[in-house]
C-alpha cells in the first residue's frame, strides 16, 4: 500500500501542465473532485471550455491509474478513492468536492 501512496503522490504532483487553469476554475468553483468521477462540473450547464479540461485531466489520471494498477497488481477502484481521498485532504478553502453521499460541499 506504501508503494500505491508513493506513486498517486508523485501523479498528483506530475498535474503542473492543468495546473494554472485547473486551479483558476476550482477556486471560481467551476469544478471539483467527484466521487464517481475524477474530477467534475460542480453546477450545469458544463462550460465547452471546461468539460474539455475534465475531460483531458481525467484521462490522464485514468491512463496514470492503469499504470498504477498495472505496477502494484491492484483494482484500478482502490486506486482511484485512494487517489480522491488524497485530493479531499488537499483541498483548498472555498474548493469543492464531492462527498460519500454525493452531495457537493466546499471545503
């Protein structure tokens, strides 16, 4: 498990590409961290410029996570919440997330 944290870490930080404009549109409360999904649009309609934001980033996390399950011989899920809880611990005030419910909060 030790070696599952190590690497989301390190794709966590590997993100700086997105970084300016994923930043810019959490802290407008544009997204946020999902539970079914990576990240999301926290209120409808999507904006086109966002959902191909989300769009891009999750599939990057989801081609990092394969990697990921590839290396530790683990479920693509427990990397996946694993990598969630992680992101709702570093979340910043005022960004939002998605919690076990599926309400949306802000932190």
């Amino acid at each position: 498990m030790k070696k599952v944290l190590t690497v989301i870490l390190f794709v966590f930080f590997t993100y700086t590409v997105w970084a300016i404009e994923l930043s810019a549109a959490k802290a407008q409360g544009l997204v946020g961290g999902a539970r079914t999904e990576y990240i999301a649009m926290v209120k409808q309609p999507i904006i086109g410029e966002m959902s191909a934001l989300i769009k891009e980033v999750n599939s990057t996390c989801k081609a990092q996570f394969q990697n990921t399950v590839q290396k530790m011989g683990v479920e693509i899920k427990q990397v996946s919440n694993r990598f969630y809880e992680i992101a709702v611990q570093r979340a910043v005030t005022g960004h939002y997330y998605q919690d076990g419910t599926g309400a949306r909060k802000r932190k």
